[in-house]
C-alpha cells in the first residue's frame, strides 16, 4: 500500500474539526437535538490519528524521525492553550468554590497535569460522587488519553520500521483497532465508567484514523465514489449526533458510526474535489476548525463554572452566553496563544526541542506546585460558619462492613452472625442505612442488635429487578433480596424487620437522572405507583406469614441541591436560603407518600413511620434542624436528622 501522505494543509479536515467540536458545545449546553454530540470526542480521535500518523510516516521515509522533536512539537502544540486555560479557571474556582469543592478541584488538576485525568475521573465516579456537571476539568480526560496514546504509539511505530514490518503496518493497525474494539463492545455492558475512559477501550478510535494514513490516499471508484463516500460519511457523523444519547454503547460497537463517519469523509476527500470537502473548506467551518482545540479547552470550564456557583443548571440564555464567550476566548487564544508558539521560529531566532520541553516541564511542575497549595480547600477564605457547614457536606463512614458487598457475605458478615439478644434487621437502600446508627443505639439501651443488610440503588421489593432507562437491570439485586428474606426466615432470633427505601425515585420524570424502574418476572415494566404495589407488596406479605414486627419507614423530603453546601454558600453571601431548592416530587402528599399509606392501611400488622412527621411540622419541612442541615447531600439524611426521625417515633421499634 501507499504509505505516502500529503504535505499540503487540508482545510476539509479543519471544517471535519468543525463538525466534532460544535456537537460537544450543543451537548454540553443542553441544546434540544444534539443528544449525541459527545460523539465530537470520537471524530477528534479519528482526525488525530490520521493526520500524527502521517506525519511519523513521512518523517520515517525521510530519514528524519526523532522521538524527542515529535515529542517537543506535541509540547507546543497542546500546552500553551492548555496552560492558559487552566490558569483561568483556577482563579475562578479560588474564588467561587467551597473549600471542599476546590480541594477536589485541586486533585483533579494534579491528575490533568500529569495527563491521567481519565484514570482519575474513572476511579472517582461512584455512588456517592459529585455529578460532572460540577467538575470544570471533566473534558480533559480526552486530552489525557489522547496523550497517553502518544506517549507509546511513537515507540511502537518506532519499533516497527527498525523491524523492516513497514509493509505489514497497515495490518499490525487495523489488527490493534480489531482487538480494541471488540474489548470495548465485550466491555461496555459491564464497568461503563472504565470502557468510557480508559485507553484500552478507547485506542481502536485513534487506531482507525492511523489505518486511514498508511492506506491509499483517496476513496475507489472515482469522483462518484468520492462523492458517496463523503456523503455518507456526513450522514453517519449526523445520525449519531442527533439520535445517541449518553445510554448509546459509545465507544462499543455503536462507536463505529461517527468514527467510520469521519474516516469517510477524510477518506474522500484527498482531492478536494467533492461537495462534502468543498461544504467544509468553507470559511466558515474551517475557521471554527481551527480554533476547535481552544473552543474544546475553554467551553466545558464557561459552562460549569457558573453552574457551581448558582448551584442549578444554567437557562438556555445563560449557556449561550457562556457558549459565545467560548468563541470569542476560543478565538483570542488561537490567535495570540496557540499560533505564535506553534509557527517556525523568526529567523536569527533558534527554538530548540530541549527549550520547549524544559519550559513545558518547568510549567507542570509549577502548576503541580499551586495546586498542591490548593489541597486543603484554603478554608480561610470563608467564615466558620460556612466552613463547618460545608464539612458536613463531605461524605461520611456508614457502615462500610456491611454494604455494598455481595449477599452472601451480606449473610456471612452482617446478618447471621450471632447474638446473645433478639435481632432488629435494617433491610433497604442507603435510604435505610441512613438510620442504622440511630436504630443501633435504641436497640443496645433495650438489650437487642441492629443487623443492616443494605444494597445502595435496591429497594427491599421481592420479585424485581431495578434499572434504569439506558441501562442493565440490577440482576444482582434481586438475588439480594432474595438472600436477606430466606436469612430472616431461617433465623429465629429475628424479632423485627424496618425496610427502608428512596421511594419517590420511582414517580421521577423518566428524564431524571434519578428516575428508576423494575422488570418484574413477566417481564413487564414497572414505575411509580404500580411498582410499589408489585413489589413492596410482595415483601410485606413474605415478612407477614413469619410474624415478624414489620416497620416501614417512608421517606424524608429531598434537595435539588447539595444542601450543607447549599447552606454554606448563603452563610457565606454567595446564595439566599432559599437557592437551596427542594425536589418537589419528595415533598408531603406526593404521589409516593399517599401510595405507601394505602399500602400500610391494607396490611394492620405494619407501622409505617413518616419522617416528614418530624421534618415538616404542620407541613411546612425545614432546612435545617437543631442548627443542623437536614441531608449531608441532596437526599440522604444527616445524622442529626436520622436520630431526629428515629427518636421521635416510640413505635419505631415496637
């Protein structure tokens, strides 16, 4: 094949950067039809694999490859940008963030200098975690794996030209992007986070666009082929871009449309002869092309910024201004930032790789060093009042033994260990776990012992399988349940049992986030008042038959916010108290409350505990309590609320 690569720029290619860096912005945003445009992420992929591999290719021909020079161009070509952004939007994050807040921010920086934000991002998404729509450096996992890429690929085809397997090339990239991307098929059912992020998954999208470099340099068939190649290249970048959603299986199998999409479109336009290559030479798409890595860089942190400190998601006229501030910096930054460090050196000036990697090297190490500063969240900033308030948003030690972990040794470890009195099992979600301390407490001063078996996201309903839309169902909560009403059954020692769960999760608007379903053993789907009564149903009269003392504990109202940080921000003068936003749907009366009562009032045997009893007297519910905040997050409660709720129901424990 013909290894030889073009030498001219290709301003196509620019307007294809056009078409990956807009569908993020509009995705980013929330603009209504762009669902798919995280798929941007993926073309950028394909084009920078193209377009590095040539180089190395020519380079290698030539005679005149050095890691070290492709090394320090990568330098000029990623830092400055990079550098000027960061600085921004540390500043900012100094003067808006909580000291909790910045502290995270300050990890997260630490790992985007040292190029494993994606490593970093993918151990810290779990159950407990910030959403990403707080973290102002998410979109630079992308840049973090692209480099690791390039920290090996270099080697590699190193390697390969002094093993004369030049001819083989095409082969050893199309095998590598095979193996990665049937990995990443096998893989994206399971840990999605780690198919999402990490390199192995992602390598066969670079792969590609290498491919693409070592094959003939334009589509077969002639200008009719050309033309169609292109053409449907557009298509498929456009299919994905409006009809993905984030639960698409990307960078599964799924991938391959806006990848192949790309590889089509730089495919067929070699000659620059076709409508597809004419449409993105245009000035305009070209030009936002070439500002794309700065618009990508600037974008997320002018979104999310403003989201933290409003504490909401911005309205459609809030993130279009931030959007058109992305350009105008997007702008400023090609032009003042990017180029004069990237273009060839005036003459009588010398440039050379060991002064680039020295400042690019002296710059990380100094920005390491400011964030190191920045570890301990600089508490100073803000009054105590707001600081303590702020801690109590941290998440706390619960019970770890016992949660989370697989039913049997949910069984082993939490449940049937012995006990010299009578046993009190706490069966639920981390909405029962939240009151284990406090039951814990009422049951040793009455001589008995609290055993908690709780699974975060798996409500105590016999017979289904929660999930979400998008999603696998939870198999292994139902053999959870499953496990903890045979271990209730076989123990005699078992006087009680207090199931607790996030009910109202259920009557969520199927957009939220938060919303979950079940798949009952027929298969049917269920939600919201149906669910309840399938389910809980079930578990009521399972427990029923062994005469067992049966609590039921609704559930307390929720935030739209994280209210301890909510709060610190007005104790700080930053938001009103009343910014810190319930979530309706949660609130007394709402759907879920009346549908667990009528559930309750057909089954006498049950004490249905309600704990916007205590929280919202006369039906008013508060922020706080004691002086304290009501939740540590948006939903669980805090500790001085969860003894509250316990505490004031005599019969909690009958």
């Amino acid at each position: 094949m013909n290894q030889a690569v073009a030498l001219r720029h290709r301003r196509d290619i620019d307007g294809l950067r056009a078409l990956a860096v807009a569908p993020v912005v509009l995705f980013h945003a929330g603009t209504p039809g762009a669902s798919g445009g995280y798929v941007g992420v993926d073309i950028f992929f394909v084009i920078s694999g193209f377009l590095i591999t040539g180089l190395l290719i020519r380079e290698a021909q030539s005679g005149t490859s050095s890691i070290v020079g492709f090394y320090e161009r990568r330098v000029r070509r990623i830092f400055p940008a990079l550098f000027a952004v960061l600085i921004v939007t540390s500043i900012a994050a100094f003067a808006i963030m909580l000291p909790s807040e910045l502290a995270t921010y300050a990890k997260n920086l630490i790992a985007t200098l040292l190029f494993v934000s994606n490593i970093a991002f993918w151990q810290a998404s779990g159950y407990f975690d910030a959403p990403s729509e707080f973290n102002p450096l998410l979109h630079m996992w992308s840049l973090a794996l692209e480099e690791q890429f390039y920290l090996l690929f270099p080697l590699a085809l190193w390697t390969i030209y002094r093993l004369r397997l030049q001819r083989q090339l095409p082969w050893i990239l199309l095998a590598g992007a095979a193996a990665s991307l049937a990995l990443a098929a096998v893989l994206i059912r399971g840990p999605v986070n780690a198919t999402f992020y990490l390199l192995p998954t992602r390598a066969w999208e670079l792969l590609l666009g290498a491919w693409l470099a070592t094959t003939p340099r334009h589509a077969p068939g002639g200008r009719l082929g050309r033309e169609l190649t292109g053409a449907i290249g557009i298509a498929l970048i456009l299919y994905a871009v409006v009809s993905f959603t984030p639960a698409t299986g990307v960078p599964g199998a799924a991938g391959l449309a806006p990848c192949l999409g790309a590889l089509f479109v730089i495919w067929s336009g070699e000659k620059g002869d076709t409508w597809t290559a004419r449409v993105l030479s245009s000035p305009l798409l070209a030009g936002v092309g070439l500002i794309s890595y700065s618009l990508y860089l600037w974008h997320w942190p002018l979104l999310t910024l403003p989201r933290i400190a409003l504490m909401r998601e911005l309205s459609g006229l809030e993130a279009a201004a931030a959007v058109g501030a992305a350009v105008a910096l997007a702008a400023v930054s090609w032009r003042w930032i990017e180029q004069p460090i990237r273009r060839p050196a005036a003459p009588g000036r010398s440039r050379s790789a060991a002064r680039s990697l020295t400042a690019g090297l002296g710059a990380t190490g100094l920005g390491l060093a400011v964030a190191a500063g920045l570890l301990g969240g600089a508490p100073w900033r803000l009054p105590q009042t707001a600081v303590a308030l702020d801690r109590i948003g941290v998440r706390p030690d619960v019970l770890a033994a016992c949660v989370g972990i697989t039913e049997a040794e949910t069984i082993t470890r939490c449940l049937a260990r012995p006990t010299t009195g009578a046993k009190v099992i706490l069966w639920g979600d981390s909405h029962a776990r939240q009151y284990a301390d406090a039951l814990a407490s009422i049951l040793a001063a009455r001589g008995g012992e609290l055993r908690v078996a709780a699974r975060p996201g798996c409500a105590p309903m016999l017979g289904l399988t929660p999930g979400a839309p998008g999603r696998s169902p939870d198999a292994g909560c139902l053999a959870f349940n499953e496990s903890v009403l045979q271990s209730i059954r076989s123990d005699p020692n078992v006087r009680g049992v207090v199931l607790g769960g996030r009910w109202s999760r259920f009557f969520f608007e199927p957009t939220d986030p938060e919303f979950r379903l079940a798949v009952a053993a027929d298969g049917a789907v269920l939600n919201g008042e149906r669910l309840l009564r399938t389910g809980l149903v079930s578990t009521l009269e399972a427990l029923d038959a062994d005469h067992a003392a049966i609590t039921l504990v609704g559930q307390a109202p929720e935030f739209d916010v994280v209210l301890p940080q909510c709060l610190a921000r007005a104790a700080w003068g930053r938001l009103a108290a009343e910014d810190c936003r319930f979530k309706p749907e949660t609130l007394p009366d709402a759907v879920f409350s009346t549908t667990l009562e009528s559930i309750v009032a057909a089954h006498p045997r049950v004490n249905y505990v309600d704990p916007a009893e205590t929280l919202c007297p006369a039906g008013a519910c508060g922020r706080t309590i004691s002086g304290h905040p009501v939740t540590w997050d948006t939903d669980h409660l805090s500790t001085v609320a969860a003894a509250r709720v316990a505490d004031s129901s005599g019969a909690l424990l009958r």
